[in-house]
C-alpha cells in the first residue's frame, strides 16, 4: 500500500453507535497480523470482562460489532476498550485507538505496553453537556483585529483559592477571572495543548510549590481526548468533555472566542502508534522513524492516512467543542499540501496560525518556513509567530531589543511596524527576507511573549537596571509598539500583570530544566516575590509557583496601571482601522514613516496612519471620530524635541507613558505644537486629527 496515495474516506472510524443499539468499532491498522478488541468494566478500567477478533475489511480496515448477546451488556457507555494487535512478526502489542474520543484515566509509566484505554461514549449523551456552536472571527473586523491572549488552563486559576483549581470547571467558574479577560478586551484566548498528553497523573492536581508534577502538554497521547488533568474527575470519560463544552459555551457568551494550541507535528513516544501499525503514521527517513523535533518522533502527515486524522481532529473539535481557531505548534514539521487542505476542510471563519521556524525534517519546499517566501502556502490567512517583532523590540534571549536601547534594530522593528509584508517600499526598513515574509498582514503575529521564553516583565528585569516603576515604565513602551503594529497580536495571559516565573533555591532541586533560569547584574526583587535571582525561560515541567497567574499582582499600583494601559491599547486598536490594516495595500496606502532623515532616526521611529481608508469593526465596536493619526515611539533615554511638518498643536494625545484609550490626554507631559514634538524617554505617543 502506497500510504502517501491512500485514503479511507469513510468517517466512522472509532466507536459509533448502530440503530439497533450495538456498537461498532473501526480501526485503519496495515501491516500486521491479527487484531482483538478488549472491553473493560466501566467500573474498573483495568478489569478485562470481554475480547474478540476483529474482522479484516477491504483497505486495511478492521471491524467489529459488540452485540448483547456476546458481551452480556445491553448498553456499553462508558466502558473502555483498548486493542491487542499481533503484528507481522508474531509479537502482541496494546494499542489505543487513535479516534478514541475519551479515555480512561492514565498514570504514565515506562511499560511500552502502557498506552491507554479508549471510552464508549457517545458526544450526543446529555452526560456530555451542551455543544457549543464555533463564533470563529465572526466577532473581529477583519483577521487582523485579533488580540488573542495565550493562557494554560490550569495556571489561570491554581493559584486562586477555589474547589477544582487548574482545571476547565474551575476556569468556567472563575468569574473575576473571566471578567478580568473582557474588561482587557481580548478577542479571543488561546489554550496550551489540552489534547490528551501523556507525562502527567491525571490524577495529581493539588498545587505543587516545589514539585514538577506539572506538564504544558507538548507530548501527545490521543489527537481526540481531552486531558484528564485540566479535568475535575479524570475517571469520569464525560466530565471533561461537558468541562471543556461548558468553559467555550461561558467564554463565547463573553464574546471571547477560543484557539487550541495543537501539537500534531509529534507524539510523546513510538509506541503511541507503533504498537497498532508498524511504519504507517511516522516519518521514516533512512528507514528509521524520524525524531526531528526533539520531543518525539516525527507524524508523516504526507501519509493521507495521517493527514485525514489531523484534519478529523480539527474538524472534531470544531463541531463539538465550538473551537474557533488553532495554533500549530512546530508547524514547519508538517507539510504545505496539508497545511492547505486544512483550511480547505475548516473554511474562512477558523482562525490558524503556527510556529514557522526554519527547523524541519521535510525537504525545505514542501515545509511552511517563515522567511521561504516562494514556498509559503499564501493567501490562506496562515499567521506566523513573528519572532522579528519580538527580537528586535524586546531582543533575543538575553540581549537588549530597541525597548532597551540596542539600536542596531530599528530598521528590523520598522519591518514590524508594517506588519513585515514584503512589498512595502521604504529606505529605513530592513529589506532581510527574514523579516519581511508577509504577503499580507494576515500573515503575521505579532508578539513579545509566548509561554517558551521570558515573560516580558522578566526580560525586561534581566536586561534592565531600574526600579519597579521604571521596568512599569518599559513594559508599557513595549505593549505600546507592539499594539501599534500591524498584523494579528497575541499576548502571553498575565503580561497586563506583570507575569513573572522565579525559579528559587528551593525549587531548583526538582526542577528538570533549572539551568534555564537565568539572572543577571540587573536584577531588581519584586516586592511580592521572595528575594529570587533566577527566572524561567523554559518552564514546561516546573512547579505551581514558576508558573501561575499571580492575580494578586493586580492590586499593586503599578501593576493595576500596567493593566489599564494595556487594556486601553486594545480598546483603542480595535476602534481604530489605522492599526491594524487587513491589506497590504492598504498599508502602503495609509502608513508613511516621518523622521526617517532626522539626527533621531536611530533610535526614533515615527509614522502617520490615514483613518479614512478600511472601516471594519468589530461586534459591539464603534469607529472614533479620528481622519489621521500618528504615531512615535522614542526609545532613547531622554526626553526629545522633534521637529517635523506632521505635528499640529490641535492634535489630541490618546496615548503617552501613563495613559492610553480613546480619551484625550490632557495632563501630560508630551506637548505637541505646529511643527514640534516633546516626547518624554521610552514612550509611544499617538496623536489623532479630529475629522
């Protein structure tokens, strides 16, 4: 069988139920012998109460039908049913089903054997709650009106006093939470994996100060099931099921659309697959299974096989679950012929955007690659992480960005200002393909942290000698450009609040990746965290207190002012076309760079925007009254005098280093004259024309 030309395109794989009240499995299973179907006791997920063969059909399919009569059930809901498989060589491996759509609860251990037990469970049952219905970007103006806001389920209440803390219900029932997502105007969150995975107890959901205990869920298990862990009853096959349902049903009643961050470029280990059919889902490159990606070996989703269950899972988890977008973790290990037929299987509405490093076992043209602009799938509204916005405002790893003073990247951060499209003319914006990638701003997503790396509030105390105002201070001057730039935003849950990961003595003897911490001669202590020197850039098994949203960080004064700056950008980009254009010609019709002669240019970057070109809005979104505005962000470490034909003294302020939204600003320190500017150190400035 040639698995790249194959297709079963039935869609009754895994359990369905028959009108006459029996139960049907099917399985793809090729290359092996024989395979049995094993039904374990709903009570009891290790107890075997009945087996049989399954039947050879056509194509490789394997079928069966549990009937009453042989099992002694009448209804099977909620049993658990794994698969035994005699492969080609006479050895016997348990195998999970891949469509399984819930599981049994799983303790990890290192018996190959050990994979998983599938549920019966029908997604109609009233045991599963009620099915949302997908809003997709049915509440954005356009594709870049999204402000999307990256957050793991259980950091966002683990750290909050309540019944079921990290879990889906406990998030559902997190009102202040929920409220706090609204008030900030976010359009949509997006979740770390909540796929089944496969390095946690289930079972262990008590808050960890010191253990590792703790998964972001980069190790898949089951492309269909959702985690036990982020569940209040791991044993209960419904109860994450009508969890999840509950939590998207009580968001999108917010207006708050939800993205699954999903990781279908690996599973945690071969056996995931190998176990039910040898050499059929993975990636074979000099006849060994490709571990490319460093976490687990490769999926070869250009095995149609493959590509069907990725795009099955997609499509399940739109249907059922009401998702409206998905984030592709290491998408440039998945091919561009697959990365086209999802969004052919999923339509305009769902969002999709992944991580597009140049890292890939694929021949480099048939991988999505940020930077490979003559191989990109364009023009089907696929963002990229842009790692250029990121560096070059904020810097890489340890080194300072423009934020902090290192002008060796303005022309690289006047690239994310346009949103990196590669057709934007302009002597003062790097030309570095790298960084101008876009075909459209659709394309890019803009941010300056995501859970891997430092949390903006971190890098920024790493990289920066200053007291708690002045990195407040920088924080804002970050979320100010960032905010301003065109493309797709996405920021990481907590950054409005300081986010913060401190790695302290005495977590560091448990935790696996403690030499990913970091200090520096910079370091300034927090006055609500103990006297800590390292923070986490890397905290995907790290304890409770790396991790959690510290919400008590709100009622700081700083913090609470970062807070209203940030949601005052968000409020202010989304009733302003100007800020994020949904074309590129758009872009080069309305921004204009100024000051791009003037002594300042280096460390200066100023631009007009025409707000008389796109009218898109958003549900409940009205348009400001605003003809033009412009925009300046100063990243020196004094306060300038600009001069340039732009400035009106009847321009209003909306935007300075303390305040940002739609009102005018009138204590402040920026003044504004015919012809000049006085812009305070480290501030973004907008200034709007009255229509």
């Amino acid at each position: 069988m040639d698995l790249r030309k194959f297709l079963y395109k039935g869609n009754d794989l895994g359990v369905t139920f028959k009108d006459d009240g029996t139960t049907k499995i099917k399985v793809w299973a090729p290359n092996i012998k024989n395979i049995l179907v094993n039904l374990y006791s709903k009570h009891d997920s290790q107890r075997l109460i009945f087996s049989k063969n399954m039947v050879k059909l056509e194509d490789d399919i394997w079928s069966i039908i549990l009937k009453e009569r042989e099992t002694g059930y009448f209804n099977l809901d909620k049993f658990f049913y794994d698969f035994k498989v005699e492969h080609l060589d006479g050895s016997i491996k348990y195998a999970l089903d891949p469509y399984a759509k819930s599981m049994a609860s799983f303790i990890p251990d290192d018996d190959i054997n050990n994979i998983g037990r599938g549920a019966i469970i029908s997604m109609d049952s009233e045991e599963a709650g009620k099915r949302p219905t997908s809003i997709g970007i049915s509440n954005l103006g356009s594709p870049t009106d999204m402000v999307a806001y990256e957050i793991h389920i259980r950091d966002f209440t683990i750290g909050a006093r309540m019944k079921d803390a990290g879990t889906f219900k406990a998030f559902y029932e997190y009102d202040k939470g929920i409220e706090h997502l609204k008030k900030l105007g976010v359009t949509h969150v997006q979740f770390l994996p909540i796929q089944n995975y496969f390095t946690v107890n289930e079972g262990e959901k008590k808050y960890s100060d010191t253990g590792s205990a703790y998964n972001w869920g980069y190790d898949p298990h089951n492309y269909f099931t959702l985690e036990g862990w982020l569940a209040a009853d791991a044993k209960d096959p419904y109860g994450r099921i009508k969890e999840l349902r509950n939590l998207v049903n009580k968001l999108h009643e917010n207006g708050i659309g939800v993205i699954m961050d999903v990781v279908y470029n690996h599973t945690y280990n071969w056996n995931i697959f190998e176990n039910l059919t040898p050499g059929s889902y993975y990636r074979m490159i000099d006849k060994n299974i490709s571990g490319g990606t460093g976490a687990g070996p490769t999926l070869e989703s250009r095995n149609l096989m493959v590509r069907k269950l990725i795009i099955d899972s997609i499509k399940f988890f739109i249907d059922e679950f009401g998702i409206d977008g998905f984030r592709f973790d290491l998408m440039s290990f998945m091919d561009i012929d697959t990365m086209i037929e999802i969004r052919e299987a999923v339509g305009d509405n769902i969002i999709l955007q992944g991580e597009a490093w140049n890292f890939t076992d694929l021949p480099i043209n048939e991988a999505p690659v940020k930077g490979h602009i003559a191989n990109y799938p364009h023009r089907i509204n696929l963002a990229v992480f842009n790692d250029s916005t990121r560096d070059s405002y904020l810097g890489k790893i340890h080194e300072p960005g423009f934020v902090q003073g290192n002008y060796d990247f303005t022309d690289i951060c006047r690239a994310g200002i346009i949103g990196n499209i590669i057709d934007y003319y302009d002597k003062s914006v790097s030309i570095d393909l790298y960084h101008r990638f876009a075909y459209s701003p659709d394309e890019t997503l803009q941010y300056l942290s995501i859970h891997d790396g430092f949390t903006l509030w971190d890098k920024i105390n790493l990289s920066y000698s200053g007291t708690m105002k002045e990195r407040v201070h920088l924080a804002k001057f970050s979320l100010g450009m960032l905010f301003t730039s065109q493309g797709k935003i996405i920021i990481q849950g907590g950054t409005e609040i300081g986010l913060t990961k401190p790695l302290g003595a005495r977590h560091q003897p448990k935790d696996p990746e403690s030499d990913r911490a970091h200090t520096s001669e910079f370091i300034n202590f927090d006055d609500d965290i103990e006297n800590i020197t390292h923070y986490h850039e890397n905290s995907y098994s790290s304890s409770d207190f790396v991790n959690k949203i510290r919400w008590k960080r709100k009622e700081n004064i700083l913090f609470k002012g970062l807070n209203n700056y940030c949601a005052g950008l968000i409020k202010l980009r989304r009733s302003v076309n100007v800020f994020r254009y949904s074309t590129s010609e758009n872009i080069k019709k309305g921004l204009k760079f100024i000051l791009v002669d003037d002594f300042n240019a280096y460390r200066v970057i100023a631009y007009t925007l025409d707000n008389t070109i796109e009218h898109n809005y958003g549900a409940g979104i009205e348009r400001i009254p605003y003809s033009k505005f412009l925009v300046v962000h100063n990243a020196s470490f004094e306060t300038l005098n600009l001069e340039d034909d732009e400035f009106f003294e009847s321009m209003d302020i909306l935007v300075d280093s303390e305040n940002a939204g739609l009102i005018p600003i009138e204590d402040t320190e920026i003044v504004v004259k015919d012809g000049s500017l006085k812009i305070t150190a480290n501030t973004t400035v907008v200034l709007g024309i009255r229509e």
